[in-house]
C-alpha cells in the first residue's frame, strides 16, 4: 500500500476511531420484484478515504452507490452523504457528490471541453473546465469530439465529469473496465492525485490489484449483503500469522533436515523450487539450518497474501475475468 490515509475507519480487525464520517449506509435493502438486489448493507466512509466496494456481477454493488447518490430508491433502511438524506432530498446532496457511472456515453460530436462546460453549468460552484482538462492530461484532447477519444481518454473525460461539480464526495464506478495496462495505471495515479486534492473516493471495482492498489479499506458484498470489510491487507492476511516463502536451492536437499526445524509447519515442491510455510520465524530458521550444512540458496521469495486469495475465500469464486 501507497496509501496514507487521512483517516482510518473501525473495520472488521480495527478498532481506531472515526475522525469524520462523510458517508453513511445503514441496514439498506432494495428489491426489484422478487428479486432481492441489496439485502441489508451497512457501511461508513470517513473523510478523505478511498473506499471500495467488491463483489461479484450482481452482487449489488451499483445498486448500492445508485441508492447513494439518490439514484434508484430504497427500500428499507437510510443514507447520508454529508449529513443530508439523498433518499428524500436528492437536490442538495448532487452538489456534493459526483458520479460516475458505468459506461457514460456522451453526443458522439461533443467535444471535450463542450461536455464539461455544460456539466458545469448545472451546479453553482463548478470546478474551473480548463483546470478539470490540465488534471485528467486531456490538453491534447480539448478539442476533440467524444467518438474520436480512446477509451481511457473517455473515462479520463468520465472522471472529468464526475468532477466538475466541485464534489467533496465521488462514485467511481468500474473505473479502468476495458483498458490497457498503461491506461489503468495512469488512471490510478489520477485517483490518488483527486484523492489528494481533498475528495473522499467510493470506488465500485471487480479487480483486486486496483483495490489493493488504490483502496484505504475495502468492502466485499456478496448476495446483497457485506460479507467482510477491512484495509486490504486485513482482508488478505485474514487470521494468518505464519509466513510462506519459495526457495531454489544449488542442490538437492535432505527434507528430513527441515521437516525438523520447529517452526516448520509445511512443505511442498513447486517447480524447481521448495515452498515453506511456518512461524515467524521460519525463514531465518530455515537460512541457518542450510547455512550449517553448506548450502545456500540461490533465490528466496516470500509469497504474501493477496486479497484476491481472501476475496475467493470468503465469497467461494474468483472476481470475474469479464465483468459486464
Ligand atoms: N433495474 C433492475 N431491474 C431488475 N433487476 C435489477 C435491476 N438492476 C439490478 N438488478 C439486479 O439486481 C442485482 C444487483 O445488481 P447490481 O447492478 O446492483 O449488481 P452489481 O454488483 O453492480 O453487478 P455488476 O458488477 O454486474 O454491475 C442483480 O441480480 C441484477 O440483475
């Protein structure tokens, strides 16, 4: 994590406390006939924060942010975005809150500086078009009608518009869906310069790199419900304390030396090299037993946890490959 977070919200395995909540979700449900789209969801954002909401196609997480920005109505429990009610009063809550939502789609001759200057127009303290264009490196672009930008230059152009309303508070939803690798990773660097330039990000994703990448904590909901929350790591290291690492050693090696060491719990072949999995202190405990026999290993690699591991743990499926 890159992340230095201006505050840190209770989660599943921490207890600090909220310095200032700017989004709160309690016990929210909606339905759309029989089918129950958001069962009971409950969660807070503090200032300053990027939050992500994970989960499976369907798992309810666009009705979620919709409900939050006064989008689709609930049926059952509240909202708050900076202490107003998007449920009931949805008029003030839009100057504070920008969205942007899966597969904007804009007047394929707009152009660039046209879409945001007419987004602008709709609140009453806009943020400077031109200022928006610098930020999102669209300069090139300004010009430029909407058919004729690239798709990460669109959804730079959708996180513009998302921004233009001066928003203290951001819905980011599918964020870098159907880029390029260089793409993704420059819009990353966008959303922690936006996080840096003050606005609290709610960040609607399938990938677990850009949450681990991005996230201050992580939500995970899963048939409508908030099944885990915690930083990123929490969620990935879950009740592990042991450590696991991969070696490739010059020679073959006796297991039994080892399988003898105390803090050895586990060992497998992988490939070439040895897997080791154990107490804190195997890997020094497992240098110094080769040490005394002579060997030392040519490479050592420690495998953390990541939270795509946690995320198939706790929902029983991988994120999809192709979220729709
Ligand atoms: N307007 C609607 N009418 C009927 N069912 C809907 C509607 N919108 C969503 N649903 C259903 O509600 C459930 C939750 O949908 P939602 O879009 O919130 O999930 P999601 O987690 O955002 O999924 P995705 O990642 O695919 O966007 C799904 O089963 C979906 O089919």
């Amino acid at each position: 994590m890159t992340n230095t977070p201006t505050t840190r919200m209770p989660s599943a395995t921490t207890s600090s406390p909220v310095t200032e909540t700017v989004v709160s979700v309690s016990g929210l449900r909606k339905t759309y006939g029989d089918k129950v789209a958001v069962d009971d969801v409950s969660f807070e954002v503090g200032r300053g924060e990027i939050v992500g909401i994970l989960g499976q196609n369907g798992a309810g997480k666009t009705t979620t942010v919709e409900a939050l920005a006064g989008l689709r109505t609930a049926d059952g429990g509240t909202v708050s975005v900076l202490g107003l009610d998007p449920q009931h009063d949805p008029a003030p809550v839009r100057e504070l809150l920008g969205v942007q939502l899966q597969e904007s789609r804009l007047p394929a001759k707009q152009r660039v500086v046209e879409a945001l200057r007419l987004y602008a127009s709709f609140y009453t303290d806009p943020r400077d078009p031109e200022e928006l264009i610098t930020l999102l490196g669209l300069q090139e672009k300004r010009d430029t009608a909407y058919e004729n930008l690239s798709g990460g230059q669109k959804q730079r152009l959708s996180i513009a518009l998302a921004l233009v309303g001066n928003p203290q508070v951001a819905i980011l939803d599918e964020l870098t869906t159907g880029l390029d690798p260089q793409a993704r990773r420059e819009t990353w660097d966008l959303i922690e310069a936006v996080r840096d330039s003050g606005v609290t990000i709610l960040l609607v994703t399938h990938f677990m790199d850009e949450a681990e990448r991005l996230c201050d904590r992580v939500i995970v909901i899963d048939g409508g419900r908030v099944i885990a929350q915690g930083t990123p790591g929490e969620l990935a290291r879950g009740d592990r304390t042991g450590v696991t690492f991969r070696m490739r050693l010059p020679q073959p090696l006796d297991a039994a030396l080892l399988a003898d060491i105390e803090s050895v719990t586990s060992m497998r072949e992988v490939g070439l090299d040895l897997e080791v999995t154990g107490g804190p202190t195997v890997l020094p405990d497992v240098i110094i037993a080769l040490h005394s026999c002579g060997l030392v290993p040519t490479e050592v690699q420690t495998i953390s946890p990541s939270l795509e591991d946690a995320f198939v743990a706790l929902v029983g499926r991988p994120p999809e490959e192709n979220p729709s």
